[in-house]
C-alpha cells in the first residue's frame, strides 16, 4: 500500500503509521484504536524485549523489561487482546519482529482464523531481517544457519499462503544507527537480500517459475537521515541495484517483481536531547529526503515523536508525528509532479558514486562467502562500529555541527521540557507483574495435552528440513507461550553470541584532550598498582549496544584495559565478570527504560559480592529524576546522549576511579561534571 504518487490516490487507501505498543495488549489496543480514528491507516506493532528475544514475562532475563520498549505477546490470549475489534483482513500490519517472527505470525493468522478471515487476504509485514539484528539491534537468539532457515521457510510458507504478506523486510534503518555509511547502509541491506534469496532458491521449496513471486513479496525498511540530498540519492541508488539485482542474478523479467519496495522511519539516532524542540525540523527535512524524488518514493513511511530522545513518546506526540505526515501528502503540492530530480548532474554523479562504492562492498562481502560469513567473522560487525567512531568523531571536534548540542547550544527555557516527568510517558511498573500473573494463570488453565502434543513436534520439525510454519502453528493454536516455543528451538539450535566488533574497530578519538586523558589513566593505575580494568555491561535484554561499543572503544584507546562480553547478561553474569576480573570500574549501559530494575539488582550483586568499593557509572536514556534515584543508591555518575563527549566521559570516570580509592586530586584536575 504506497505512500501516494499522485493526487488522485491521496484519496484512496495508503499507509500513514506510528511506531506503537506498549505496557500490556489491553492498553496497546486502545492506543491503536485511537491512532486509527485520527486517520492512521495501517498498524506498525513494537513488541517488548522479551517477546522479541523468546522469554516470558516470568523468566529471569525478562525483568525490568515487560511492556517497556513496545507490548508483550506471550501467547494466543495476547494477541486476541491486541487485535481485538480491529478488522485484521482490512488491516495492513507492520510488525518489528525477528528472531521470533515465525511465532508471532503464527500468532498473528490464528487470531485471523478465529475471526473467520481468509488468510489468503491479510496483508502486512513481519521484518524478520535477522542479519541486522547481529550487526546492530541484537534481538537475535538463534545462530545465523538456524536463523536464516526460519526465514527461508516463512519466504516459502508465506508466498502460497499469505500472498499479501511481506515475510521479509530488509533493515538498513538500524546499519545506519549502527554507523553504516550510504555505501555500507546499500551494501550490507542488499547483501542481507542476496542471503535470503540465495537460500529460499536453494531450499528447492518454491518452483523457479514461481521466484519473481517470492521477489515481489521482499520489501525494505530504510533509515533517512538529515543529510537531504546524500539520502535521497541513496534511495535512487537503492532502486538502480536492486532492479540490476534482480535482473541478473535472479533472472526476474516481470519489472513489477524487480520494484524496489522500501518504508521509512526516519532518523531517530540524530534526535538529540538537548534542545529536543529541533527534533521536529530534522523530522520533517528526512520526510523530504524519501518523498520527493517520485522514482524512488517511499511506500510507507513511519516517523519518530520529537522527544524520543527524552523517554517512550506520549500518545499526543505519536500524534504530532501522525499530523506532519499529512500535512506533507494533504496540504503541499509535492505530489503534482514528475520526478524533480531527472536529469540533475549533481543527482546523477552522486547516485553514480554510492553505486559504485556499494558494487565494491557488496563484492567484498560476496568474496567471504556471502552476509551469513560476513557475520560470523565480525567483519561486517567491525566496520560499523568503526565508522560509527569515526562519526563521533566528527562531531566531538566540530567538523560536523549538530544544532543545540556542539554548536548554537545556548538556548531559552522550554515549554515543552518544563515538567520532564509529564513530557514523556512512563510504564507503571506494575504491568510487569500483571503480565507474570496472567502467563502463569494462562500456563495453569490451558489443557497441557495440545501444548506437549505441539511442542513435541516442533521439537521433532526443527531436527529435520521441513518447514516449520505448520508446526509453529500448531503450537499457536494449542496455546503454547512465547517462551516455550523458543524454549524448544534453543534447545535444537542452540544459542549464540555474536562478535561484539569492538577488537576489529579503530578508534576515532585522537587528539590532545585523548592524549591528557591516557596519561591520567597511566598514572592512576600506576598509583593503584596496575592497568586499570574497565567493565563494560549490557544487562537484562537490551540489544542496543552501539553506544556501549563506542564507550569501549573509546577507553580502550584512552588506555584502559577494557572487558565487555556482549549484550544480554543477567545482573549476576555482570558481577561475576566484576569479581573475575578484578576491575576497577563498572559501566552499565541501557536504553530501553529497565535501568531502575536492573542497575539496583547490579549494585545489591556487587554488595553482597564484597565489591562495595568497585563504583558503578551508567549510561543511557535516563530522565533527570531516575538518575537522581540511581545516584541515591550509589551510583557514581549517570550519562545521557546529551553528554556526547566520549573522551570527556573517560575523564569522568578517571575521577570516579580515584575519588572511589580515596585517591588525591590530581594537579590541574578538573571539577567533575555531575549528571
């Protein structure tokens, strides 16, 4: 469903959406039946950590972490209540869902059964892209050959049976928040394309005559960033590649097959906290970048609320969003005209460059034996989190200027940010123990025969080839939880743990304020007797690691000796790296709202581990009175994005280190900047 090319189709259907899901099925269904009365067309679903991941709400690793980062599905019950009243066969739904996309979909069809729907006509994407998920958000579980055949037995399932579905959805959205370049973003994306087509070709479970079908169902999920015009080239050169792509290594002639068929959600890694109003602008120029140009238009497009950067937007700024989008395709004449940029020299030679740039990139990647390789060996992983340095590089030292925060940083008092704690939306903290009640009451009143019946044959499925789409139904049916169906995979796949890129990644912060800081370093660990030990943590579920990845990197190159073991650890994992390590500092990085759940449950580890000298700083999206409340209860310093000084923020720990050790105040030391 496009976003409208012409005026004549801005009245008929097209999808306007907001990223929405929330504390618990009940409310998020109330929040989607409001968005839908405000002229929403179509349902992008943000799923919770846990779900995302395969754990129930009452699993160890899922504390802190129900409801936060979008709504918990946990069985059939679940998505009853999500969906309930809303018409699923005229509905268009998006759903950011990965490694446990299989399940959800099957969820998502059982409910549309129960209806009385025509499965044959639902309509919507699942994103499934689990490439991306090593590479940047993390919410991967299984290893990259298991993983990928979940999705190539979707692709397969999905083509005959749900041919109104998108199975797969192409993420170069978060390549780019993870550091990606325009060339990286096209040649990692289309390389993650080519794994997918390669192994749905080579399952031999969709006739070649049948492949332009399974093309056609493949869409893309992009990332438009505030540089207008390098953005909007890049989508022109998107479509050039893919077309080409299609053509030649797939033998698709049908160009409706070969269309390059991509949705948006524009930059939230570029909304800044420090004067949060200047959000809106950038939204709005990335919604040009992916508009404007009619050859390449986007075909959904979705937009973050202005003050993502504070906390989980309210639902009157999903709204804001909602009305800039249709200012844009209601009010503006954008879509009255050719494509505007035919013809341009300067378009032109600029597409031709990320062209280029992507061919050589996405052959390097070939040469490795494809994205899947290219995983597993940490390249891809590597050259993100290096790119990334390079970019906040960039920024520390001025070269690029970003409004409100390294440049025009004085400012006046803001309405909008005056009182924090009502300017974003914050989940009670009882939706998790509801969540926990009722899966346990689910698992209590279910009849056990269909679940052990069902689990026991995915179990059997999953040692085989054969697709299991029907047998993950059959749990869907039979009331099997999230937690379960994933639990049984674990068990045949196993897990894994991907490279962190941290090693592979050079630094990006030389220069003389870096040199004093490693001096400070030497000499503090001198004092100490030692290199001085860096704990880098990812507690509870949060995949989001492109910042603790740069803050390793970062003190790796002001010379500590720095231990980071990847996301998704328990609070106790995280002390007992502490206590095996020696260390001398510990900094805890989340952003998906858990902090006041997981950071106490690190601290009460280090006390009763004996390691009450060992000071904890943390990092994150952290409101001012959650950070007051970490401080309360012993933690030395609270780093948000609007502290975006990595070389700054080693010189902070440096003092933390020393006040903690009772340490005299160095010559020239600086006052420490509180949180």
């Amino acid at each position: 469903m496009p976003f409208p090319s012409s005026p004549e189709e801005r009245d008929r259907p097209w999808v306007m959406r907001t990223y929405a899901g929330h504390s618990s099925p009940a409310e998020s269904n109330a929040l989607y039946r409001r968005n839908l009365a405000k002229g929403q067309t179509g349902l992008s679903v943000a799923f919770d950590l846990p779900t995302q991941t395969g754990y129930d709400p009452d699993d160890e690793l899922a504390v802190g972490e129900v409801g936060k980062v979008g709504v918990p599905v946990t069985h059939i019950g679940d998505m009853r209540a999500l969906f309930d009243g809303i018409p699923l066969d005229e509905m268009n739904t998006s759903m950011t869902i990965n490694a446990t996309a299989m399940w959800l979909l099957a969820l998502y069809q059982a409910v549309a059964e129960e209806h009385g729907h025509d499965v044959s006509k639902l309509a919507g994407t699942t994103q499934n892209d689990i490439i991306k998920e090593y590479l940047s958000r993390g919410t991967y579980v299984f290893p990259p050959g298991p993983s990928m055949r979940l999705i190539t037995d979707m692709v397969a399932y999905t083509v005959t049976a749900m041919p109104k579905w998108n199975p797969t959805n192409i993420c170069s959205y978060h390549l780019q928040e993870a550091g990606a370049t325009p060339v990286q973003e096209i040649a990692y994306a289309l390389s993650t394309a080519i794994a997918v087509l390669d192994s749905v070709r080579d399952s031999g479970q969709v006739p070649q005559e049948a492949f332009g079908e399974v093309v056609a169902r493949i869409s893309f999920f992009v990332n438009a960033g505030v540089r207008f015009v390098e953005e909007m080239c890049k989508m022109r050169a998107f479509t050039q590649l893919w077309d080409e792509l299609t053509k030649e290594r797939y033998g698709v002639e049908n160009p409706k097959h070969r269309r390059f068929r991509y949705g948006v959600q524009v930059n939230s890694l570029g909304l800044t906290e420090a004067q949060p109003e200047n959000n809106v602008q950038r939204i709005v120029l990335e919604m040009l970048a992916v508009t404007l140009s009619r050859d390449a238009r986007a075909r959904a497009v979705q937009l973050p609320a202005w003050n993502e950067a504070l906390g989980l937007p309210r639902p009157w700024d999903q709204q804001w969003s909602l009305r800039l989008q249709q200012v844009l395709a209601y009010e503006t004449d954008l879509l009255e005209y050719e494509d505007l940029f035919t013809g341009s020299v300067v378009v032109e030679r600029k597409v031709a460059e990320l062209v280029e740039g992507a061919r050589a990139e996405m052959a390097r990647v070939e040469e490795m034996g494809g994205a899947v390789a290219a995983v597993e060996s940490g390249y891809m992983k590597g050259q993100l989190v290096a790119s990334l340095a390079e970019r906040r590089r960039r920024m520390e030292s001025g070269e690029d200027v970003v409004v409100g925060v390294n440049k025009f940083d004085s400012t006046e008092p803001n309405p909008l940010t005056a009182d924090l704690d009502t300017a974003i939306m914050v989940v009670d903290p009882a939706v998790e123990n509801a969540a926990q009640e009722a899966v346990q009451k689910w698992r209590a009143e279910r009849d056990p025969e269909p679940v052990q019946r069902a689990l026991e044959r995915l179990r059997q499925v999953a040692g085989t080839d054969e697709n299991l789409m029907e047998a993950t139904l059959e749990c869907a049916r039979a009331g099997v939880t999230t937690g379960e169906w994933a639990g049984v995979l674990r068990e045949v796949f196993g897990e894994y743990r991907a490279p962190t890129g941290v090693a592979a990644a050079t630094g990006g912060g030389a220069g003389e304020g870096l040199a004093a800081v490693r001096e400070r370093v030497r000499a503090t660990g001198e004092e100490l007797g030692g290199r001085l030990r860096f704990l880098v943590g990812k507690p509870g579920l949060d995949g989001h690691s492109n910042g603790a990845e740069q803050i390793a990197v970062r003190a790796r190159d002001a010379g500590f000796e720095v231990v980071y073991q990847g996301i998704r650890l328990t609070p106790a994992q995280i002390v007992s790296a502490a206590v095996e390590e020696d260390v001398h500092v510990i900094g805890l990085s989340v952003l998906s709202g858990s902090h006041l759940q997981v950071v106490p449950a690190v601290l009460r580890g280090l006390r009763e581990a004996g390691l009450d000298d060992v000071p904890v700083v943390v990092g994150g999206i952290v409101p001012d009175s959650d950070a007051r409340r970490l401080r309360e209860q012993g933690v030395a310093r609270v780093f948000t994005p609007k502290d975006f000084g990595l070389t700054d923020i080693m010189g902070q720990i440096v003092d933390v280190v020393r006040e903690a050790n009772g340490l005299p105040a160095e010559s020239g030391d600086r006052v420490p900047t509180p949180a």
